[in-house]
C-alpha cells in the first residue's frame, strides 16, 4: 500500500531516488490505503482497502466515485456478452419465450420522431413524415404510424403508394400547421386522434385532414378554425354534469367553389347480407337508447339540430348570414352501376309494434303548418297530409282502426265517420260518395257492396228527424209548404210537403 503526493522535492541522490521510487509505488498500487490520499488529483484513482472498491477522483475534485469491487473479476461489472445476454424480454406466463429487447420495441408504432420529427411548428417535419411511411414495418401493407404531442410543420403532404395503408395515432396535443403556403398538408389513409387540432388550416380551400380513399378512411374529419374537432366527455352522476357527451364531433364542412359536394362527417360502411338462415337480420349503424327509470327530462335517440353550432361564428364575415337547411333525412339510393343501381329498400321507415308508446307518444310529429306529402315518378308533388290549425280547439284527427277511419276532434267528437259492419262474417257493404267530376254533375251518394240489393239507411238518433232543406217556406199548418225533388232513374218527381 502507498500513497504520494506526488510533488519530488529537491534533495540529495539517495533521498531524491527515495521520493521518486514512494511516487512510483503510489502510482502503481493505484493509491492504495485504508483512508483517502491527503493529497488528491481530479480523475485520480483510489483503490480503497477499507471497503474493498476502487474508485475514482469527481471532476470537481471534491469525492471519490466507486468504480467497482477489487479482487473481482471485471471489478465485478458485467462483460459485453453478459450484457448481451440480458438485453432480452421474457413476457410472465406460462409459455412465454425470450426475445431480444430490439425485437419488443419493434413492436411498438412506429413514431414520427423515430424519423426525426421535431413537432416544434417551426421545423419542416415533412420529410420524418414520408420517412416514417416508406418505413418497411408494416404488415401485409398496414402501417400504423404514431404521432406524439407537438405542433408539426406539414409543408407538403405524405405519399402512400397503393397498396399499402396507414392509421395515424394522434396523441392528445397533436397540433398542425400548413407551412408557407397557406394550404395546409393532408395525412392520406386513417386517422384516430384523441384531440387534434388545426390552427392554421383554417385558411386553406381543402380539408385540414381527411382520407386519402373512400376505401382507405375509417373516419373523415374536417375543420374550419375549430379546436377540438373530436372530442369525449362521459357524464358523471354524481355533477349533474348536464350537458355531457359520450362521443363529439365538432367539425364543420364548407364547400368551395372547387368542390361541390362538402361533408362534415363521412361514414362509407357498406352492410352485405349473405346469409341461408331466414331469420338473420344485419345492420349498418345500430344506436341502443337506454333510459334509467331515475332520468329526469328527455332523452333521444338520434337529434338533428337545424341551425348548429358553429366553431367559431365570428370566421363568417358580416355580409353573409345563416338560411334554413334543405333536408334533414334523405334515404336514397346508390346510382353507380357497380355498387347495386337501381336497387331500393323494401320499407323506408319500420315502427315495431312495441316501439312506440301508444297511450303517451307520437310515432311521426307534425306541427301546424307541416306536411306529408307525396310525389310521383317525375319528383313532381301531388298530394299532402297536413294540419292548417291555428289553435287546439280547430286541431282534427284521422283514426284508422279495425271500425273504419274516424275524423275527430282533440275532444275527441266525430266529425265524420265510415265504418264497416260490426257484425263477424256479414256481407260488407259500404256507402261511395263520388264528387261531380264537372260543372253540371252533382256529388253522388252510392250504395255499393257484395249484395245485390242495398239500401241506403238514414237513422236519427232518439226522436230526432232526418231533416231536408229545400228553402225558405212559410205557410200555416196544413197548408202546402213545398214539393220535395226527388230523380228517380232518371225521371223527376215532386213529392209534396205540407206544414205540421
């Protein structure tokens, strides 16, 4: 063990060579002793024999840092096969397998910054971007690629050469902007974003993100200065939170004048029914409704609000100013030959017979001044069913029931009434009333049915009369009042009426 200051002081031959040979031994036995040396060099070894490690002097010359342990092998520090030996993954379970550590990351998305995004808004991020899509990662041409948070500098758009598909995983605080040309860069294929928001995609004449293909878009998003165009917020009972919202879309579609046709949210799902069972039933969108016997106020299926809510109104300039929207539901058919043309659904609208309450609900609600109304093959209107009311007490009803139709009030007094015969099994006869068709052609009143004689049967109820008015008679009792006119195939009797 030995220790030296290491500064030779000027002496005589023999005390000189005492001095270099103390340096010398201090040097080689790496500053051996059981306390530090007194005097210390910083990055200067110590091979301390009080704990059995050797260290070495801090930069600043103020500590000694282990090393490792003297007398082991390596210091007892791992060689690189040891190293490389443990540089694997075992997942826990019965019949897991180790893999290397590169081989786990791999599995991983891959990441935009794995190919030098920076997402600063001012780097020009667009070559990390098609690096990361010309990447080889992708199975079976599917390539997810993943988007941490940052604000991104897109100034041209990525590639993606068919076949090959991409998902975009946006992070929450994923941000974009256009670059310097002010139309903004589009993300071609599938995005799944959390929170992506479009600053200043605002001013470009496309889409700030949208599908590169129909065939290729799991969602279509579109955004006009808004900056949350997805978002989710579940409710929580115990806040009242009222105007929670499971899943949010708050994106809104403009058309331009290069493009006709604007959509704020696309969904191109096609449902194809091949089944031998005659009982399979399949659908495209299904919304299951589930109301708690504890809900207070409404709760709907599905609301289609006129009017909206627009990201941010103020974009739209004073000269300009919002209308009503022409259709609220349209069902149509596809006209492209190769997707089924021609085809048409066998109903348009199904209520099951337990759908609606009958007792406290509406199955369709018009309100005054609405219409059904009716169109024929060349898309021309031709005839309506509609409610001109102005108040309750004028409001009208057509009830269709096993009886026949019956017009009503809401006070629920017959207006007008036609109904079948009560009776199971007897012979239906039924009373046509045929409008003159022209002028000169009176209305008609025919008996019409399966007998072969039918009469036509005026019965007042209780004492009451089967009144005529022929006009404005006088006279005394006794004394001949008028004549009635009746036309009997076609030859015309006057039957006399007299005062009672």
């Amino acid at each position: 063990m030995a220790q030296h200051d290491y500064s030779i002081a000027d002496a005589s031959g023999v005390a000189f060579l005492a001095d270099l040979n103390n340096a010398l031994a201090a040097i080689a036995s790496s500053n051996s002793g059981n306390a530090a040396p007194s005097t210390t060099y910083a990055y200067q070894l110590w091979a301390d024999t009080n704990t059995g490690l050797l260290k070495i002097r801090n930069a600043a010359n103020n500590a000694f840092v282990p090393i490792g342990t003297l007398g082991a092998t390596n210091l007892g520090l791992a060689t690189a096969s040891a190293l490389a030996a443990a540089q694997t993954f075992t997942q826990s379970g019965t019949g897991a397998t180790s893999r290397s550590l590169t081989s786990k990351f791999q599995d991983s998305l891959i990441s935009v910054r794995d190919f030098g995004a920076v997402g600063d808004g001012a780097t020009n991020d667009s070559a990390a971007f098609q690096s990361a899509v010309n990447s080889s990662a992708g199975i079976f041409n599917n390539l997810g690629i993943h988007v941490p948070k940052g604000y991104y500098r897109l100034e041209t758009s990525p590639v993606v050469t068919s076949p090959k598909d991409v998902t975009w995983i946006c992070d929450k605080g994923v941000a974009f902007t256009g670059g310097s040309n002010g139309n903004g860069a589009q993300l071609p294929g599938t995005v799944l974003a959390h929170s992506v928001v479009f600053p200043e995609w605002i001013v470009s004449k496309y889409s700030g993100i949208y599908g590169y293909l129909a065939s290729q878009s799991a969602m279509t998003l579109t955004s006009k200065n808004n900056n949350n165009p997805i978002y989710t917020a579940m409710s929580n009972p115990a806040n009242n939170n009222v105007g929670a919202t499971s899943i949010g879309f708050g994106s809104v579609a403009i058309n331009s004048s290069q493009n006709a046709n604007g959509a704020c949210w696309n969904f191109y799902g096609t449902t194809v029914h091949e089944s031998t069972r005659t009982d399979s039933a399949t659908a495209n969108i299904e919304l299951d409704v589930l109301a708690l016997s504890t809900s207070q106020g409404s709760t709907y299926g599905i609301v289609i609000a006129c009017g909206g809510e627009a990201a941010d109104p103020s974009i739209y300039s004073a000269s300009r100013s919002f209308r009503s929207v022409d259709v609220a539901l349209q069902i149509a058919t596809n006209g492209d030959a190769r997707y089924g043309a021609g085809m048409s659904f066998n109903n348009g609208i199904i209520m099951t017979a337990d759908a609606i309450n009958p007792t406290l609900s509406n199955a369709i609600y018009l309100s005054t001044g609405q219409a059904m109304r009716w169109y024929n093959s060349s898309n021309s209107f031709v005839g309506q069913v509609s409610c001109s009311a102005t108040t309750g007490a004028q409001g009208v009803w057509l009830n269709l029931n096993e009886n026949g139709a019956t017009f009503s009030t809401l006070t629920n007094n017959g207006l007008f009434r036609i109904r079948n015969s009560p009776s199971t099994g007897a012979t239906t006869n039924f009373l046509e009333v045929s409008p003159g068709i022209s002028t000169g052609n009176s209305p008609e009143f025919r008996a019409q049915g399966g007998d072969a004689n039918v009469d036509i049967t005026l019965a007042p109820k209780g004492t009451g009369a089967v009144q005529i008015l022929t006009g404005g008679f006088t006279g005394s009792a006794g004394s001949l009042n008028g004549y009635l006119p009746l036309r009997v195939n076609g030859t015309l009797f006057k039957v006399p009426l007299y005062n009672l």
